[in-house]
C-alpha cells in the first residue's frame, strides 16, 4: 500500500499490483464486505454499507502517481474537514508525519468510530 484515507463515507487505496491478476479486487471485496458486517453489527442494522463498488485506475506514469498521492492526501482538505492532510489521522500523510505504527491491514484496524 502506497497511499490511503479513510472517511466516513468512502475510502482510498493506492496499492502496487505486482502482477497478481485478481488480487487487488478481492482484497477490495474483503475489505468491503468486512467493513459492512462490521458496521452493521456495530450498529444492529442490515443491508448495503457502501454506496457503489470500486473503481480502480492503472497508474501508468510518475506524473500520474504524483497526482494520485496528492489527490488522496488532500481528499479531507478539500471536503473542507481539516486545514492540512496532517490533521486527518486516519490517511497515509498523517501516519508518515508521525511516530504512529501502521496497523496490520490484513485484519482491517482502521477505528470504525470514524464510520
């Protein structure tokens, strides 16, 4: 994982696909499913936590790359949450900013009090 951000509506990965054919749509399928059952437990509800499936982009160029790191750090920025992506502490800038650890990602550790 290159970049991320999680928001209370939506989240952003920026993965690097080592060939792996379906890899990154079923990580994408676990973390959404988990995600909902999850939330619905959390929240003694049933049905659809996420609004659409993902969409994924191939990143190509350096230039392409540079956006993308950029558009993800300043997602809460531009949704007028935080002043600086630093301020948002559940995305990558924050986490390199700081002495915090990065979860294990495979059991899904983001706090779900942000959904």
């Amino acid at each position: 994982m290159l970049n991320y951000v999680a928001t209370s509506n939506h989240i952003h990965l920026l993965v690097l696909d080592r060939g792996g054919g379906e890899v990154i749509s079923r990580s994408m399928q676990l973390i959404a499913g988990r995600t909902a059952q999850e939330f619905n437990q959390r929240k003694k509800r049933k049905g659809a936590f996420w609004e659409d499936r993902y969409h994924a982009t191939a990143v190509e160029t350096d230039h392409h790359l540079l956006s993308c790191l950029t558009y993800i750090d300043l997602n809460m920025v531009r949704a007028g949450v935080v002043m600086h992506p630093c301020e948002w502490e559940f995305g990558g800038y924050a986490e390199m900013m700081t002495d915090r650890q990065r979860g294990d990602f495979d059991t899904l550790n983001w706090p779900l009090s942000i959904l």
